[in-house]
C-alpha cells in the first residue's frame, strides 16, 4: 500500500435526497456565519425523458482539485495544498485580498465577514487526521457522500468506483482535476466550473508591476556595475579626493 | 565643477575644515531607516511567494519562513517591523517639524532652476561634454529628485502596508483595496529599491561622494568637498557662519561695554 495518500470525495447523486443534514453538520463544525456556507446541494430540477424521470441533486463543495486555481493564486502561500490533496487556508497567514476566491472556478470559496479572512470547505482535516470523515460525510443518511483515501485499495471511496465509471465537474475549457468523483453524469450546468476571469489588480501585478520592477532593478543595477567597473579601470587618486 | 580652479593651498585649507552635513537626529534616522528596509524587504520578499509570482530568488521564501517559523509568524513580524518603522518615520516628521522637517523640505526637496539646468547637464557631463555644472545646494539635484522618490514611495508603502495589516477591518464591498494595495506596494518597494541601489553605490562606493557616506556617521563633511560639490550650501555655510561670528562680536562687545562686568576683569591683550 503506498505511504501517501490521495483523498477525495466520492459522491453518488442518485442517493442524494436533499436533506441537507451536510450542511446543518458542517456549519455546526466550523461555526459557518448564516448567510454563507462552506457545501452545497444544488437542485438541478427534473431530469430525463418520461418516463425515465429523476431529480437531480447534486452535492458540491471544493473539489481539492489535483491543480488548484486558488493555491496559484494566492500570492503568498496563506493557501496551500497537503501532500494528501487536502487544499488548507493557513486562516493566520491569510490577509482576505479574495483572489484565490475569484480564482476558484467553481465559486467554492467566500470571504467570511467576521473574521475577515478566505473560508471553503476543508475536508474537516482535524477529523480526517484523527481517522474520522468529514462531518458532511458522517452524516449523510442517504450515502451519497463519501470520503477517502484514494491510494488505499480497501478504502470506501475505492471500493465504490471500482469498476465503475465516473464523472467530474469539468469542461473542455476548464479542467482543475476536481477531486471529486461522481458516479453519475451531472446534467446540470449550475455546478460546472466558469471559465477563468482574472481580476484587473491581478493583471496588473503579472503584465506591468513584475516588468516594471524587475526591469528597474535591472537597469539600476547594471547602470551602478558599469560605473563600478569604470571606477575600477579608472584607479584612484588619493590626493584629488575631497 | 570649478575645482580645477582652486589652488593646493587653497584645497589644503579647505580640507581641514569640517562642516556639519547631518544633525544626530537625522544621522539616527538614516540608519534606522536602512536597517527596517534591510528587515522589510527580506521578509516581504519571504512573504511574496515565488510560485505565483515570479521575483523572490529560489529558496528565499523556505529560508524565511524557516527562519520566523512559518508564513503567519514572518507576516506578523513584517507587520510590527513595518508599523514601528512608519511609526519612527511619522513621529520625526511631528516632533520635529520645525526643527527639522521645515528645513529638511526647504534644503532637499525645493527644486531651483540650478537643480533643473544640473538635471539637464549631468549627464552630459558624466560623458565627458564640456559642460559647467551649475552650483549646488546641500543635495543637488539628483539627490532632490531620488529624496521625492523616497518620500512619495515611503506614503504609498506605508498606506498599502497598513491597508493589508488591517484588512479584516475592510468590508467585502472594498476587498478590491487590498487586491490593489498589494501590486502597488510592490511596485512602490520596487522602484525606491532600484533607487538605493544607486544610492548605496553614490554613497558608499563611489569615491568622489566618499566623505558623503562617512558624514552619515560622523555628520561632518570637510570643506573642500562642500566647495567642489555643494558650493551654494558652502557659501550660505560660510554666510551663516560670518553672521554668527559678527552676532558673537557683537555681544560679547555689548557684555565688556557693560559697566556691571567692571574694568578689572576685562580680558586685555
């Protein structure tokens, strides 16, 4: 079995009854501020050809995509991805600029206004690293969420897609490698990731502040160099100095 | 420069005179200035992380971050760095606004028209042209130009700075604030640092400004380099120092003319 492993959400929708227990237990974990919330069940309506009807349900939260847009976007690391996928918000570290927010094409992250800082779902880390699953994942009466180690042959998640096919959030456009596999084709487009739209500060940053600077210091630099490499060839003369 | 018309003696005479360049005050605040930059800019460049933004050398954000024991602890230390720095920075400017930030404007930063003619003509100059450099102040105008980019840098530093200190005080509606405030702080650290690195090479370096960086600790600057590179604050030096000498006279005249002081302890030749 390899030492590292590799989690990840393993979601069936066609077990999802929207109860929304997930999200009564994972705002009762991480004390979510009403008005927001860190998952979500998005009711995609009915489905299908009569009289092969269903309603779609489709369980969500961050994907801990294997290629995060946030963590590329965070200019300082406050968020990062662990070794084991979980992508963490180091909430002391983070200042609340919203970029990685603006990043995630999956609107899976917000700005919690009391604290002030980024807030998604963590993959309820401090359970997982006890043993536990996350408190969406206990709870959840239906079955239809799922967690585990990927890695790990006799894991619930790899037991439940052995064999099987499935499916991600992602377009032709988009492909973070979502960490969370769906064991059915999700029709609804609401839950499908958007296409990356990079804040005017951010384009600044990478078109004109990195140039500008680099190229200043560089010019600087070179300029002080020549003049050294004059002073040098040039010798001194101690009795002409002031 | 005119120096080529002075003579050896003329240049000896100069060269054992001492001029006062920089009070205490200003001395202090220089160094404590060059030590937060050395501190804030390690740590900034410890905080700015490579992967995302291609600037900080290879290792340097491990180092830091090793160093201050993570990425929250190196921010909190750049915070308190920084807001102790602009706390230093600010309170020179109130405590000391008369006696040293009123002249520390009209001296430095007031540009005249010998400051622009020098602008045009340095360069020319450094080229060898046969060009006369106009005379200079206390700072010419170079020194006035890098002071502006100094000044204008250290507000926007400061208020990016504290805009992302404190940034959970800003409501989600004004998050584009800090979005900003980080680029601008960035090209603001930037551009003043290209700045000192022409700085640090004038100053310490370089050797015509040699008695330049030793005034930095010493505050004094002997004659002959105030006459061939500042002759107009030489003159007014020279002015002030007359006018003082004819006050000192003057009332020192006055106290022997005082009939209290009595004959018998006047001084005689």
């Amino acid at each position: 079995m390899p030492t590292v492993k590799r989690y990840a959400f393993v979601i069936d929708p066609r077990r999802c009854i929207d109860c929304r227990a997930c999200l009564v237990a994972c705002r009762a974990e991480w004390n979510v501020p009403l008005g927001h919330t860190r998952i979500w069940v998005h009711d995609g309506g009915v489905k299908g050809t009569f009289p092969d009807l269903y309603r779609e349900f489709v369980p969500h939260q961050c994907h801990h995509c294997a290629d995060p847009w946030c963590v590329q976007a965070c200019p300082t690391g406050a968020t990062y991805q662990r070794e084991d996928g979980i992508v963490m918000i180091d909430e002391e570290a983070c200042i609340g600029c919203g970029l990685c927010v603006n990043a995630c094409p999956y609107g899976a992250r917000f700005r919690n206004p009391e604290t002030g800082k980024a807030e998604k779902c963590s993959a309820c880390f401090h359970r997982v690293d006890q043993g536990e699953l996350p408190a969406c994942v206990a709870t959840c009466v239906g079955g239809a969420r799922m967690f585990g180690d990927l890695n790990d042959p006799e894991s619930e998640v790899s037991k439940a897609i052995k064999g099987r096919r499935v499916y991600r959030l992602i377009t032709d456009e988009v492909d973070t490698q979502p960490m969370t596999l769906y064991l059915a084709p999700i029709e609804s487009e609401g839950v499908y990731p958007r296409p990356p739209e990079p804040l005017p500060a951010e384009t600044f940053w990478k078109r004109v502040a990195l140039p500008l600077v680099k190229g200043a210091i560089a010019a600087t630099f070179l300029a002080q160099a020549g003049a050294f490499l004059l002073q040098l060839l040039k010798g001194e003369d101690e009795f002409e100095e002031a | 420069m005119s120096g080529e018309m002075l003579t050896v003696e003329q240049r000896e005479r100069l060269r054992k005179q001492m001029l006062t360049k920089h009070y205490l005050a200003s001395i202090l605040t220089h160094w404590f200035n060059a030590a937060s930059w050395i501190f804030l800019l390690s740590t900034g460049l410890g905080i700015l992380l490579s992967k995302t933004y291609d600037f900080t050398p290879p290792g340097w954000n491990e180092l830091m971050r090793s160093i201050f024991g993570g990425l929250a602890p190196l921010i909190h230390w750049h915070e308190v760095m920084g807001q102790i720095w602009l706390f230093v920075l600010s309170f020179n400017v109130f405590f000391g606004f008369r006696k040293y930030f009123m002249p520390f404007v009209a001296h430095r930063m007031w540009m005249t028209k010998d400051d622009f003619t020098w602008l045009k003509l340095k360069l020319p100059h450094m080229l060898g042209f046969d060009v006369e450099l106009p005379p200079q102040d206390e700072y010419n105008g170079g020194q006035k130009l890098f002071l502006y980019a100094v000044v204008v840098g250290t507000v926007v530093i400061g208020v990016t700075g504290l805009i992302m200190t404190y940034s959970e005080l800003i409501p989600i509606e004004y998050q584009w604030v800090i979005q900003w405030a980080m680029p601008i702080h960035f090209v603001a650290v930037g551009l003043v640092f290209a700045g000192v690195i022409i700085h640090v090479y004038m100053g310490a370096v370089m050797p015509e400004e040699r008695s330049a960086f030793f005034s930095m600790f010493t505050g004094k600057v002997n004659g002959l380099y105030a006459y061939l590179h500042h002759r107009k604050w030489y003159e007014r030096k020279m002015a002030e120092k007359a006018a003082w000498e004819a006050r000192y006279r003057a009332e020192m005249d006055a106290k022997l003319g005082d009939p209290l002081m009595g004959a018998e302890e006047t001084p005689t030749d």
